[in-house]
C-alpha cells in the first residue's frame, strides 16, 4: 500500500520496532528503517533488517571518502522524495529537539528536514521529561508544522519502574496514526455515528436472546471511518467480541435495542453520517422475570413484542446534512429485500450483506452490494472486512459530493 520511513532513536522504547514492522507488513506497507547510533544499543540491527527485508540505514555517509559513491550525498533527499509517510517511534527528547531546532547532524534528521510528505512523532521517555518546559515547547513547534502530527504517549510503567506518562503509544494508535496520515481526507470535519454488534434482550437475570454478531464489521467502518479524516468517530456499541479502542472512538455501552435507540435519539443531530451496522434484535420480551426463572415441568410460553426501529425512526427524523446508511443481511437470492428496507425505512444507502459463510455474521470476510435512493448499484467483491468496509466509506463520500443534502 505505502512505503513507510520508520526512524527509530535511543530510547528503550526500540524494542517494540521489531513488531511495530510486523505489523506495517500485515497491512501491507513496505517499511526501510532509519536507525540512530543511540539506537543500536537497544535493538540489533540485524532483526530489523532481517523484518524489513531491506536494509537498515544508519549513516548519513555510508563510508570515507574514497567509499562514497556520486549522488550519496543527496541520500536524504531520495528518501524523504520516496516514502508516503515519515515515522518516527520511538522518538527521545534528544531527536525532538534536533528537529525543532532544524539540526541536521545524521540520516534521520537530514530526512526530516528534508521531507514534506506525513511525519508521526512518538515521544517515549519518562514523565519529568516528557514534561520539562523544553520538550513542550519543542513539541508544541512540532505540532505546527502542517505536515507534523505528534503521537501522544501513554500512561503506564516506565523504564524507571515509576508509573505515568511517557510510554511509546501503543500499537493500535501508531497503526491508526499511519493509515491516517496515508489516506485521503475525505471525511475531515465531519462525524461519524456508527451502531455495533448484537443487542440481547433480557428475559430473567441469567438468560436473554440475541444474534451472532460480532461487531467486526462495525469496527472495520469506524477504523475507515477515522483513517479516512473523520473528525469524530462515535459508536453504540452493544455485545462484541472485538474491541473498540477508547484511545480512537468515543464509545457508549448500549447493551438492548431500547437502550441504544435511547442512545441515538439524545445525540444524533450532532453528527452527518449515521451508520447502522449493528445486529439490533427485532423483538424484545414483554415481561421479563427481574430474578432467574426455574425451570419446570410444564410447557413455557413467552410474549414477545417488537423494539424500536432505529433505522427508521432514523430516516424519518434526519437533519439536511445528514447521510443515513444501513445494513440488509438477506440470503444471496433476496436483494429486493434490501432495495424494499432502503426505501421502508427511508435510507440514502442500503449496503446488501449476503448470508454465506464468507460473508455472514463472524466471518473475517465481507462482500456488499450498495444501493441508493439515487439508483446506484455498487458492487464490492469478496475481501477482508477491512478493506469493504474502506471501500464502501470511499464510493459512498465520493458519490456523495454531488448530491443535494436533502
């Protein structure tokens, strides 16, 4: 996908660059590091070549004079030209303040002087340095710089043993931090409401129904969603197996239609794009026991009664500039089920989910077919849900910037 710079400086931090390349590999990315000499002494150059499958980069001058070949000087500037993205993780005090002085004294700070394509700055120390008027005004300079993002630290144990903030960001946040820095800014400014996962409708204390949904798809959309610019990205989370992280999305628990249906009504004028990709159960119990009930002799019978529609009570009440995009998981045969709920609940899109094994409830995998109020009929073919979901987020924005807000 992209071709990512990863420069790594002498903090204990380093060690986490071998899994950090790990993943950029996973998603694709090729990944050419550039290691400081304070670096070496915490993570070997060897592993970091060997995971990369390139070769580690660690001097401005590759050799003396009588070793250095025509053009080797203008190194920096092939590589800063090169890349799509520039990350620096971890990045120590010394390395930020080379930066925000403009020093230009090794490979890496040649390189970031030199680039105007995305850099991430990871801080990683301990906290009285992290918080030393020096490294936030040098930070805070960073910051400024349009092409710059910094990377907050975490809180949590520190080399020193102490506890606070300081820690290398975690690896989801430099992961998100990448595929933000490297997509296009479709959805910047704007915020995205997104419902997840199966509800379970109680019926005594220990027991309820519910549905197999497992919320991977709604978390490939909010990853999308905030890798693609989203100003916010807000999720009505009900029963997961996956996780949303807090430090990406503002998360609310909403276990039961009524609560997340509840949920939505309080805060969806707030945001333009709605998105329904939650299993929400269609029936709730009428009575519910508050104890466990004991099983007995005789046959049971329980009432059931309908939840509330969010989706279309969704539609009925959208603002001018909202979008409002559901999910119709309906068996292969059955795309007129989805074209008859993009028009009953007043959707703009309707994204048609066929129920196979690639493609149903817990699967790894998705295929969708969108549908609009337009007449659009857009295919996304088999692929893993990360990338529909991307896809589906893309050609919706995409067709979208043509059409009234209405």
């Amino acid at each position: 996908m992209a071709h990512i710079l990863l420069g790594v400086t002498g903090g204990i931090a380093a060690y986490k660059a071998p899994e950090l390349i790990r993943s950029l590999h996973k998603r694709g990315h090729e990944v050419t590091v550039i290691l400081t000499q304070a670096a070496q002494r915490f993570v070997s150059p060897l592993v970091l070549e060997v995971l990369s499958r390139r070769p580690v980069l660690r001097e401005l001058w590759r050799g003396g004079e009588e070793d250095s070949s025509p053009g080797e000087w203008t190194h920096h500037i092939a590589l800063a030209h090169q890349a799509d993205a520039l990350l620096v993780a971890p990045a120590t005090a010394h390395t930020i303040a080379k930066f925000a002085l403009g020093q230009c004294d090794d490979l890496l700070s040649a390189v970031f002087l030199a680039t105007r394509k995305p850099v991430l700055i990871a801080p990683a120390m301990e906290s009285q340095m992290y918080r030393h008027p020096s490294v936030e005004r040098n930070l805070h300079f960073l910051k400024r710089m349009e092409h710059v993002e910094i990377v907050a630290p975490g809180v949590g144990f520190l080399a020193s043993g102490r506890r606070g903030i300081g820690r290398l960001a975690s690896l989801t946040r430099l992961l998100a931090a990448v595929d933000r820095a490297i997509s296009p800014p479709l959805f910047k400014g704007e915020r995205v409401l997104i419902t997840a996962g199966a509800t379970r409708e109680p019926w005594d204390a220990v027991r309820f129904i519910s549905n197999g949904s497992s919320g991977q798809m709604a978390l490939a959309l909010a990853q999308a969603a905030h890798a693609l610019g989203a100003e916010e990205v807000h999720v009505l989370a009900a029963h997961t197996e996956v996780r949303f992280p807090k430090a990406l999305f503002r998360v609310t628990s909403t276990p039961t239609a009524q609560q997340m249906f509840e949920a939505f009504q309080k805060i969806y004028e707030q945001y333009h794009w709605l998105l329904f990709a939650a299993a929400v159960s269609d029936y709730t119990f009428a009575y519910p026991f508050s104890g466990k009930h004991k099983k007995g002799e005789k046959e049971l019978h329980l009432t059931l009664v309908p939840t509330p529609d969010i989706l279309a009570w969704a539609g009925q009440h959208r603002k001018p500039h909202q979008r409002v995009i559901g999910f119709a998981l309906e068996e292969p045969d059955k795309e007129n089920y989805a074209r008859e709920k993009l028009s009953g609940k007043g959707a703009d899109w309707i994204a048609f989910n066929p129920i196979s094994p690639e493609t149903g409830m817990r699967s790894r995998t998705n295929a969708l077919t969108l549908l609009s109020r337009w007449g659009h009929r857009y295919e996304i073919p088999l692929g893993p849900k990360s990338e529909v979901a991307r896809k589906m987020l893309i050609f919706i924005r995409n067709e979208d910037r043509s059409r009234p807000s209405a």
